[in-house]
C-alpha cells in the first residue's frame, strides 16, 4: 500500500515525495487550458498560480479536496493509498470532517488532461508541527520545542526527553506579515496585494530587512501569547519550521537558542510519514 502525506498550508502545497507547489487556484470554465496548470474535477476546471490565496481560518472549511488532487498527481502518486493529512493543534477537534470526506471514497479528476483514480484506505490528521518533531534525527535527548511558522498559525509544541510537554496554538502567521507589509508598500504611493509579497522576496525586489519591525512586532506577540501556556521557553532549544522560519529566525536567534529545521518546508510530511510508516501503513 502506498503511503503519502500532504501539508495543505494557506502558501504552499508539500508532500512527502518532496513536492512543492503554490496554494492558489481559480475556478474558470472558459478560459484556455493549453499551456496551464488545471485540475478537472467535478465538472470544473482549476487554473493553479492564479487568483488570490484563500484567506479561511479553518482549514476543514476550505477546498481540500481541489488541492490535495492536485499535489497528488504533481507526485505521481494514485490508486488505493493511505493519506496522512495535517492540521494546526486548534483545529484536531474537527479532523474527522476531513476523514469523512475522504476516507473510504474512490476519487477520479484529471491533472493537465491526464486521468486519475484514487481511492483512500485510511486518512489520518497529525497536528501539525508535532509532525515535524519526528523528522528530527537526534529527539529525544534533552529539551526541545517545534515553533511551526505558518499562513494563518504558529504552533509551538515543547518536549522533554522526546515526550511531548505543552502545545499552544496562535492566530498568528505569515499571511499577517504580508499584509502589513503590502500596506506599509501601499502607503509608498504602489500598489500591492497580500498575494505580490512572497514573489517580490523571493525575486529580492525587497528585502526583509526593510520591515524589520513587522517581523519583531509579531515575534513579540507570538513570545507574549505564548506564555499563558509556555512560560519558560528559553529553556528549550527551538527548531524554527515552516513558511515563516527563515523571516523570524534571525529575530527569535536574539533571544533565544534557535535554528531553522532541516527541509523546513518539508518537515510535517516527513515526520508524520515516519509516524505513518511506523505504523505499517506503507505496507
């Protein structure tokens, strides 16, 4: 039995076969599929790298289904398979919205024209962040907190020898730093959406350093937050993990024991695949 995990984040698209994609995508039935990336589904078609990214706080409310498929076939992976998905420590209360919704169900969509049939055996839903503590090589030895940087969250877990200790969930993520940022651009006399920001950093047509204090405003809120349920986090030593880890690193490294996992875009899928594989589900 195939095994495969996804992290649907609010930016990205990964999965354990090490795929990476962007979480946008529109629906258009009139426009021209040659040369796009388009998933069919339903009877509808999904241009990706268009349109906004879905600013939904919940994830079990959002589209699953529309970008799993489509990360699925980018992985080559189809036929009966066993799915481990992830959601922010929050939302584990709802997970079995998104089971249900897969779980035992034969799916078929095309992905640039190309057919697919899945069928899901057994899905499962892994906090994420938590998930990235098992892709650590050396983990249970001494004291260690998982800072999970996400679109919409932060999720910070702390472990003591390898057992899990406390986990605090925040309203706090990238999608907020790029915001304020596109609103200091905005106040320069340009005109940026939320959606412009990642691109522009990536292509250094800006650079972070210029919005230091966007990064430190954040960084104190989420150390002050986090403190009604983790009050000694400098004890720890931190592992920086998603989208975010490589904006607040050099912020966070001021203050405390801090450094950016390895594959940190990655490191959900691969620690809730060794979860997965430790429980027979790859056979």
């Amino acid at each position: 039995m195939k095994l495969i995990t996804v992290d649907i984040g609010s930016f990205n698209i990964k999965t354990s076969e090490g795929v990476i994609l962007e979480n946008r995508f529109e629906l258009d039935n009139n426009a021209e599929v040659f040369g796009a990336e388009v998933l069919n589904y339903d009877g509808n078609n999904y241009f990706f790298g268009r349109g906004e990214f879905n600013k939904t706080f919940s994830k079990v409310h959002k589209e699953i289904e529309v970008p799993l498929f489509y990360s699925l076939a980018k992985s080559n992976v189809s036929g009966k398979i066993n799915l481990i998905l992830h959601l922010p420590a929050s939302q584990m209360t709802m997970k079995n919205l998104i089971i249900d919704r897969l779980q035992g169900h034969e799916f078929t969509y095309k992905v640039n024209s190309v057919e697919y049939k899945t069928i899901f055996n057994k899905v499962g839903v892994l906090r994420e962040g938590w998930s990235s503590f098992y892709s650590l090589s050396k983990r249970n030895d001494g004291l260690i907190a998982i800072m999970d940087i996400g679109g919409r969250t932060t999720d910070i877990f702390t472990f003591n020898n390898g057992i899990n200790e406390k986990e605090k969930s925040l309203a706090i993520g990238m999608m907020d730093v790029f915001s304020d940022i596109a609103d200091k651009l905005n106040g320069q006399g340009e005109n940026r959406r939320l959606e412009d920001i990642h691109k522009l950093l990536a292509n250094e047509i800006i650079n972070i350093d210029e919005f230091e204090d966007v990064i430190y405003k954040y960084a104190a809120k989420i150390i002050n937050d986090v403190k009604v349920t983790i009050d000694n986090l400098g004890d720890y030593k931190i592992y920086l993990t998603g989208g975010g880890a490589e904006y607040f690193i050099n912020v966070l490294d001021k203050k405390f024991r801090v450094e950016i996992m390895n594959n940190n875009l990655c490191s959900n899928c691969t620690g809730s695949y060794n979860i997965g594989k430790a429980k027979g589900l790859d056979k």
